[in-house]
C-alpha cells in the first residue's frame, strides 16, 4: 500500500542527486521520512562539482540520516502489497528499495514540440535556438528560459542552461525587444548555489575538464581558506577549487563548499562577476573587498585562493 505525505508516508526513494534531489532529501527529511538517494553517475551533483567537494556534500547527506547509493542505477519501478519497489543494480548495492514514495528528479529535457511544429529550429540539446535578442528563426517570435540553448560566455559555442536565474535575464530580453526595444542577452556563466542542511555548495564557470574540451590551459588549485578570522569564534573552512588558464592568467571558473554560516552565495558571486567581465586570478587579489574579524580576514577567502593559484604557477 502507497502513501502520500498527508497519508502519513514514512519512506521516500529520491532518483536523481542533482540540486532538486538533494533539497528534496533535505525537505523529507525533516518531515521524518526515510529517505534514499540514488545516482547512476559516481557521485552526488556530478554537474557541479568535482569529486572531492561532492564527497563532502555527501557525508552531509548521510551525517543528516539520508542513505546514498551512487553508481546505482534504476532498472524497474513496482508496486507491491508493501508499497513500491524501486529495482536498482550497482555494485555493492541492494537489489531493490521499498518505498511509500518515489520521487525522479534526473534532469531536464526542452519542451520544444510545439514551436518545432510551427517551424523554429533547435540548436544545442534540441532546445530553441535564439540569437542575442532571443528571437527564433519564426517572424516575431522571441522564446526564453529552459526551452532555449544559451549563449556561454567563457564558450564559443551556446549551451543549455536550465536556471531560474538565467531564464529571468532572458525573459527580460525577450520582453524588451516584443515591444520594439534593442536589448541583447549578456550570457551565462552556469553560477549556481544550493543549501543541504547545514553545508552550502555553489559553482561558476568551467571545471578543469570542461575548461580543456573549450580549448583553454587549465589548472585547477584545491585551497581551504576560513571564512573569517581564526581567532573569532565559529570560523569555519571553506573547500575551495579555482580554475585558471595557465597560457594568460584568466579566471575560468571556482567551485566552494562551506558551512551555511560561510557566505558562500557572497564568495562566489564575487568569482562570477569577476569571470564575467574577463577578469584574471591576479585581479581577486588585488580586490578591495570589506573585511571585519566576524565575516572575513584582510584577504577574503576568495583572494587567499587565488594567492594559492599563483603559488602554484610559479612552482
């Protein structure tokens, strides 16, 4: 027998660790629910960070009473007189989860049918292909949001990026230009951050690898800054990864898992606007960012690991 939540679910089996899934985990949670995650990649929010900050998130996870199955993969959903049966196969895994709940969280595909039908053509992914403007290939037609491929500024070829943040600034465009104005979208740098439970995880730009496929000269340099002065109470560490091109100095990208308390959100909308106007790793250090004992140090803890970037190119 299945149950829903005002039924008095007790079990909930979330397909998918990327941020829906993950916030979900936490959301059950603290309803009291026993709550599972699988993943078929190797690891928790494999489109955010690299392995050893998603490690972090996930000892958060089961820390918090959430059970992890990565490299798992779903193979059948049933019901059954207990409830659902959610078959999976991996390795060292169980061979199938009993649930009150199933939620599957596993990405998003455009919904592009209906302007397909009409004649617009698909660019990246299959979503609408756009201009600057956000027009179609379709006479006075404009579409934005998750349904459109996205110019990336660090890329010379668009992508697909399905964030709020980024479906806004376009929407904004789109409606602008409706209405005879002359606005262009500026493009997306991918910046993203989730909170689950007590860690903060966010990300901009390009990983080292994804940095490489674009052609680029990356090294990626592992720090851990605090996020304020040590000698003040409640300092935390912050697990930070930058992204530098090593041909011209160039910041590509930087990845931060910290404690709630961290201004993560802060710290990596200061490395986005930074990427976004070209700037280098040199020129985080040199930032003239606030400082108080209780919220940070003379060198914010961004500007500490652009110093370890530097450190490590003139090894």
């Amino acid at each position: 027998m299945t149950r829903t939540l005002e039924e008095g679910a007790r079990s909930a089996v979330i397909v998918g660790a990327g941020y829906i899934g993950l916030e979900m985990a936490e959301a059950l949670r603290s309803r009291g629910l026993d709550v599972t995650v699988v993943e078929q990649l190797g690891q928790v929010l494999p489109r955010t960070l690299d392995p050893q900050l998603a490690t972090l998130i996930e000892t958060e996870l089961v820390r918090n009473g959430v059970s992890v199955y990565c490299d798992t993969s779903v193979t059948s959903i049933e019901r059954s007189d207990a409830g659902l049966e959610v078959h999976v196969s991996g390795a060292g895994q169980p061979g199938s989860l009993a649930s009150d709940l199933i939620l599957v969280v596993t990405g998003v595909r455009p919904d592009t049918q209906l302007a397909v039908d009409a004649g617009a053509k698909t660019g990246f992914g299959g979503a609408l292909a756009v201009d600057p403007g956000m027009r179609t290939n379709l006479p006075d037609v404009y579409a934005a949001g998750d349904c459109v491929h996205t110019h990336h500024r660090l890329l010379d070829d668009p992508t697909y990026v399905p964030l709020g943040t980024t479906a806004h600034k376009q929407g904004r465009v789109a409606g602008e230009n409706a209405v005879g104005g002359r606005t262009t979208y500026a493009g997306s740098l991918g910046t993203q951050v989730v909170r689950i439970f007590d860690l903060v995880a966010a990300a901009t730009g390009l990983r080292d690898r994804e940095a490489a496929a674009a052609g680029y000269h990356p090294a990626t340099v592992v720090s851990a800054p605090y996020d304020h002065k040590v000698y003040y109470p409640g300092a935390t560490p912050i697990a930070l990864h930058l992204t530098g091109d090593t041909a011209t100095g160039r910041l590509l990208g930087a990845q931060l898992v910290g404690h709630a308390s961290a201004q993560i959100a802060k710290r990596v909308d200061i490395l986005a606007t930074a990427i976004h106007y070209g700037g280098s790793v040199d020129d985080i250090g040199i930032l003239d960012l606030s400082y108080t004992p209780p919220l940070g140090s003379p060198y914010d803890a961004v500007q500490i690991a652009a110093h370890a970037w530097q450190d490590n190119q003139l090894r």
